[in-house]
C-alpha cells in the first residue's frame, strides 16, 4: 500500500494559508462548544495554543485533535463540526456576512471552505451554502468535497486505515447530498449512500464498507502515539457544562458518528421530534448527555437523568436507550448562542438509537403484539409527575391496522387516563 504524499499537500495548503488577506485571518469563524483530551489550534504564523470549550477558531486556522482528543464546533452561520481523533482540520477561509453589530468580521462574499488533512469529521452545515452551494468545500488530499445541503461525515487515511481497509477518502451522507469530485470524476451521494475515493486520480464510486470505516476509529500515527498516552490516562475531563466528570479508566466521554435521538418537552410544547444521526454524546456511565436536533445542541447541563434504562442485554434486544433530565439547568444552542433553560418543574424525555438510515422490513400478512421494555415517568405541562400503569400496543399487518392503549395517572392532580 503506497503512502499518499500528504506532506506535500499539507505544504500546498500551508503556502494557501499565507496568501490570506489580513481581514480573513483574523475573522471569528467559529467556537468551540466541547473538548476532550487534547486539542490545539495552530495559527497561519505557525503559533500553536491549546483548544478549550469556549475558545474561537478564526479563518487560517488549523484544528488538531490528539490521539483521543474530540472536538465539537459551532460556526459562525450556526453549522457544526464534530471533529474525531487524530484529525487535522484547516480553516482555509471563512466569512459569514451579518449586519451592523454582528460577530463576522467581514460583510463580504460568504465563504465556508475547509481542508481536511487527516483524520475524520461530521459537519452538518449552516446558513452558508444553503444559496449558492459553491460557498461551501472541503479539500481533501484526494477530493473535493461540496454540498447540496446536507449533514454528512467524512474520514481520510492514509498509513492510519485499518488493516482491512484502503487508503483514501471515505464519506456517508445523512441528510441531504455531497459531491465528490476529483480529476478522475464525480460522484453525487444522497442520503443513506456512502463513497469512497482511494487516491486523487481514482474515480469516486459508492461503497458498502465506507459505512464500516466510518464507525471504526482512525489508529495513531506512530510517530503521535507516545506523545499521547498520558491523555488516556486523565482521571476526569471537564464536560460541555464545565462541571469535572470522573472516568474510570479505559472509559472515553465520546461522540457517536450515528444513531438517533427522539425528545420531548412539554415546557416548550414540541411534541416528539425525532433526529437521525444525532451526533449523541455520552459520559463515563454510557448514559446520553447532549444530542444534536437540526441546528440545536442540547446538553445535560447541570440537570439530573432520571428513569435511565437501556435495552441491550437479552436475545433480540433493541439497542434502545432512555431517560429524562429533570431539576437543575439543560443547555439549549443555536446560532444565536447558548440558553440555560430552568428544568425545576420541567423534563426532557428522549430515547436514542440506530439512526433509521438501514431500509425498514415490515410484514405484509399477520399480526403482532409489542410488550413493553421501559418507559420514563409521565410528565403534564406543570411538571407534575405520573406513573405509567399499563401500555399496550397491537398490529394487524393483513388489514394495515394498528391498536394502542395507554394507562397513565397524576396524583397531584388526581388525573387517570
């Protein structure tokens, strides 16, 4: 397998960088809303500081991520990256004009392009691109990628593949499509669909085992690997709400490349919304602290998880996961920044699991009946809470009919339904 020059390319890109205007070098382009082990942002003059939450990232600038170092981003026009271990990750030029009084440094031509060095990222894009699809790129050694509104991840490697798998550009598309483009070809993916390109004069073709690269983890360079065995060996980590969470060792707070994550809330009145891939975070104890709905981030915060239950340890089991924060404070971010939303006489149901991308199987003929595995309590729009007695839930598939029944009560309000 032959190495790919990326010394070379990381040169091309390093020349790229001091070429920049002053006034894009020095533009906000974005801020980070998470960071575990180590992570540091080198500038076009080759400085090189250390990467925390709440530091911002400006056009130039490079992201680095250590051997179990995570980072997780907000942009400037409310996009967000998730980046993985072992990454690299340049700003080449970012510009999102706002009006008077705005954070953008620069009302000129929106622009959203990136350079992907090594390593793996998700992105799920912003305000940029949504208009004119050419604001948005991100360079690979081997690739272009571009946009047609989307929510996709991408892993490049080189000597760091897996053993089993190729060199080269590997990229699944969640929400909306990319393009991968290359003087060998191009190739559109829509969602559900992944590609793999090996090198920058191979065509771009569709792959099955792009979706097994994504889930694996990109190994340590040789030469990065001793420098960073100390970050294994942290006792705790500051989480996204800055409080200090204990990790037993060999345990990472780490983020999930798939997987979805329904919610409610009855303070805010939303019903259940349901998001694919929701790039979910999750602590030392493998429960859900914060989750990624569209362009929101929800995060435990200060708040407590109650009624946490999984179903994961019997034949035929669903993966699934469940819990509700409660008292205290979630953290609630937008593209307008973060909100501490008071959960005293509130909650925050969800569940998470697969991210629903795999083709769904159902019977034409017969029925079913479905037993319940778990549940939250009940909570009304006053915070009060309730206890689930009974629920049942049948499925005619001959007639394409299905039956529920639910038993649910208050005693604070002496409510049974």
């Amino acid at each position: 397998m032959n190495r790919l020059n990326t010394n070379f390319w990381r040169v091309a890109v390093a020349s790229f960088l001091m070429a920049l205007p002053f006034s894009l070098a020095h533009a906000d382009a974005g801020q980070a809303l998470f960071v575990y082990g180590k992570a540091y942002v080198v500038s076009p003059d080759g400085s090189r500081a250390a990467l925390n939450k709440g530091s911002t990232v400006q056009s130039g600038d490079t992201i680095i991520t250590s051997a179990n170092g995570r980072v997780q981003m907000r942009m400037e026009d409310g996009g967000l990256l998730a980046l993985r271990p072992q990454t690299e990750f340049v700003i080449e030029e970012f510009n999102f004009p706002t009006a008077a009084g705005g954070t953008s440094a620069s009302n000129g031509e929106p622009r959203s392009f990136f350079a992907l060095v090594k390593g793996g990222f998700r992105s799920i894009t912003g305000a940029i691109g949504k208009a004119d699809k050419s604001d948005y790129r991100v360079r690979t050694p081997v690739a272009t990628i571009g946009i047609r509104g989307t929510d996709y991840t991408a892993v490049f490697c080189d000597a760091a593949c897996p053993a089993d798998m190729e060199q080269g550009l590997y990229v699944g598309v969640t929400d909306g499509g990319v393009t991968l483009a290359n003087r060998g070809g191009s190739l559109d993916l829509n969602p559900g669909q992944f590609g793999h390109v090996r090198d920058a004069a191979s065509t771009p073709k569709k792959s099955a085992a792009a979706a097994r690269m994504l889930a694996a983890e990109v190994s340590p360079d040789a030469d990065e690997s001793d420098n960073d065995n100390a970050d294994a060996e942290v006792a705790a980590v500051a989480s996204s709400n800055g409080q200090q969470v204990s990790l037993t060792e060999g345990t990472q707070a780490v983020s999930s490349s798939s997987g979805a994550v329904a919610f409610a809330d009855e303070s805010l009145g939303t019903g259940v919304a349901a998001q694919g891939a929701s790039n979910k975070m999750v602590n030392a104890a493998g429960d859900t602290s914060a989750f990624t709905a569209g362009s929101v981030t929800v995060d435990q915060g200060t708040s407590q998880a109650v009624n946490v239950g999984r179903d994961t340890d019997r034949a035929g089991a669903t993966g699934l996961h469940w819990g509700r924060y409660t008292t205290g404070e979630i953290n609630v971010t937008n593209a307008e920044g973060t909100v501490a939303q008071d959960m005293s006489d509130s909650s925050l149901h969800w569940v998470s699991g697969a991210d629903g991308s795999a083709a769904v199987q159902l019977p034409s003929e017969g029925s079913a009946n479905f037993a319940l595995i778990g549940n939250t309590n009940p909570t009304d729009n006053n915070g009060n809470v309730g206890t689930l007695g009974s629920a049942n839930l049948s499925a005619d598939f001959s007639n394409q009919t299905a039956d529920a029944d639910v038993s649910l009560s208050f005693d604070e309000t002496n409510q049974v339904w």
